[in-house]
C-alpha cells in the first residue's frame, strides 16, 4: 500500500514536495524519475556497500527507463562526511558533464543523504536531489527536511546547508538487508520523535516495542509514516530551525558531543539514545520532568535494546568542546532542547557546566 505525506513550504509552492513509502518503490523510482523530471544526466551518489546492495540494480532500472544515469560510490560511515570527499564529488559531477537541470539521487543512509545532498546544494549554485534513503534512520528522519552537510574537526555537521529535496522515495523492503544494530540505531530517532512531539504515538511505542522487527514490514511502514509526518509539520512551520525545529534536536546536542569525543566510533543512534537519557536527566534533575516520565523513556529505549548510559569519556574537554561547538549553541553558552513531559519538549534551556558534568558521570 502507497502511503504519501506532503512537505508544504510556504515561502515557495515550487519548493514543496511529497515523501513516498511503499513496499517495493526502489525498482520503480527511474520511471517516476523520467516521467516527472526528465532530467538531462541522473548522477546516483551512495557509498560502496549500498552500491553492491542496491546501485547495479538501481543502475539498471535507468537504462530500462530510457534515462541516462552515472553512478558515484564513497567509502561508508561517518568518516566520509568530510570536504575532501566533497571536493572529490563536486569534481567528477563536473567532469561528468552536469547541468541545471541534471538530478543529484541520494541512494543510502543518513551519511550519503548528507554529502550528497550537500553535493547538489552547492555544485553549480544548486541542483535538484532526490533522497532514497536506505536505512530505518534516515528513512524516518535525515532525508527530510533539507538539512545537508558534513562535519568539522571542532564538531559535527558544522559545515551544510538547508537543501529541500525535490522528492523524497522510501521502500520499507530495503530495510531487510539492513544490520540488527543499524535498524536499532534508526528507532532511536524514532523515540525521539515521539517523545519530543506526540504523546499518542510515544504510547503505541511503549504498546508494540516487542513487535517492531525488520520483517513486520506493516508495521514499520505506519511508524515511518507517522514520524515523517511529525517532522513534515514541523519544516512546514520552521524551514530554518529558528524555533520550533529545535525540539528535533532532542537528545542530539549530548549525542553528537558523544559521537566526536569517541572519534565516531558510536553510531549515532546510539548516540543518541544516550543522549535522550542524559538529557532527561539534566530535565528531572532541574524539576521539569516527572520521575514517571523519565521512567517511561528508559523503559521504551530499554524495549527496543537501545543502549542508556553514557560512556566513560577519557578526553573530557573534548567532550565539552563538542559540547560548545554544537550548532544548536548560541551566545550565552550551549542552549539544550528538554523534555517537559512526554510529548512536549522546551528549547533553549540553559545548563550550567558542573550540572552537566554531574549528570553525565564526567567528574
């Protein structure tokens, strides 16, 4: 069953665009591409193990549609997210003839959706790209809402741009060949959807956390569709992440401080699973959140074999560089995003370093 969600921005009808889920899209994304955009070059950008899983197919159905397409590939994970490998890209695109009026397709996970959609924003001023994400995380999360870049030695995602997709194509099959703990790091995104912005849908997490398994592909079509339509909401309302987009940045500012004093070597769902926890910490301690609240969160997290503590950093002022470098701080220090109650969460919340070193277990 096709289940869509609109993405409506105000500013531009020309910059509006539909998310589609549907078991078993990928094979017919070349013809939709054809008959709806006509492109001069398609250019496929993934790193190398999507490529094997799903770029030669996908390859293939473009010459069946009658559309010329080149296919790029990057080494995977989150070392890639970097200038070089940008400069790199930007290079062969222009070697490779692109135009205006060529398309960007970003085949992959919340890395390749990242650099490739940062490729398209900034090659040529700006080319149209389509996201076809390939993992739960940036199926319910990272390919929507045009937040694109990479990441800085002081920091992560530091360097990026905002890039709306001209479309965005989701096949909840795909999910099969993903990795137990890649699926388990993308429901983090999805408690924290939730818990930043719908109590209701937090419930049916907490009713079905048992259930929720790459082949209940039902399932996890209707939590995709849910969280893609929560954050819908909130782009349509804040393109630029002025204010209410904030809340989306629930259990990321710990999370991504975590990710850089590690060097990367934990995924960011767990990061941010850890994150979510540490920070609601910080929220009980300072009496906004209830204990039976806090509760409900580790709980779930706990349901869904998410990890909830975090680690022993060695470099502790590494940690709180990231901390203050993080591009959700604004003058007067690191601002955070809590939660007030499940379902609603307060942005801008002030956090006073000693409190934060306590909470987290860093002293």
């Amino acid at each position: 069953m096709k289940r869509t969600v609109a993405v409506r921005l105000k500013e531009s009808v020309n910059r509006s665009y539909r998310i589609t889920i549907e078991t078993g899209l990928l094979d017919r994304i070349p013809a939709l591409i054809h008959h709806t955009w006509r492109p001069s070059l398609v250019f496929v950008i993934t790193d190398t193990t999507v490529a094997r899983l799903y770029g030669r197919r996908l390859m293939k159905s473009f010459a069946l549609a009658g559309t010329n397409a080149v296919m790029l590939d990057f080494a995977p994970g989150e070392a890639s997210k970097r200038a070089e490998i940008v400069f790199s890209l930007h290079t062969q695109l222009l070697l490779h003839g692109i135009r205006r009026d060529s398309l960007v397709l970003a085949l992959g996970g919340g890395v390749v959706g990242d650099v490739a959609g940062f490729v398209a924003a900034t090659v040529l001023r700006g080319v149209a790209c389509i996201q076809v994400p390939t993992t739960l995380l940036a199926q319910v999360d990272s390919s929507v809402g045009g937040k694109v870049g990479i990441d800085h030695p002081l920091g992560k995602n530091l360097i990026g741009a905002f890039h709306q997709p001209a479309a965005v194509y989701i096949d909840p099959a795909v999910l099969a060949s993903l990795p137990e703990v890649e699926f388990r790091n993308g429901l983090a995104e999805v408690v924290k959807i939730a818990a930043a912005l719908d109590s209701e849908f937090f419930a049916t997490l907490e009713r079905n956390a048992g259930r929720i398994r790459k082949s209940n592909v039902r399932m996890l079509t209707e939590l995709i569709e849910k969280s893609v339509g929560l954050k819908a909401v909130v782009v349509q309302k804040d393109e630029f992440e002025s204010g209410l987009r904030k809340t989306l940045n629930l259990g990321h500012t710990i999370g991504h401080a975590i990710e850089a004093a590690t060097r990367f070597t934990t995924a960011h769902g767990g990061a941010v699973s850890m994150g979510l926890v540490a920070e609601s910490r910080i929220a009980l301690e300072m009496g906004l959140l209830s204990e039976r609240d806090f509760a409900r969160l580790v709980a779930v997290l706990r349901k869904l074999r998410l990890p909830i503590r975090v680690p022993r950093v060695k470099d502790k002022s590494k940690f709180l560089a990231a901390l203050s470098a993080d591009k959700k701080g604004i003058a007067g220090g690191t601002k955070f995003v809590l939660l007030k109650a499940i379902g609603h969460s307060v942005i801008g919340v002030d956090v006073p370093t000693p409190f934060l070193e306590k909470v987290v277990s860093l002293s």
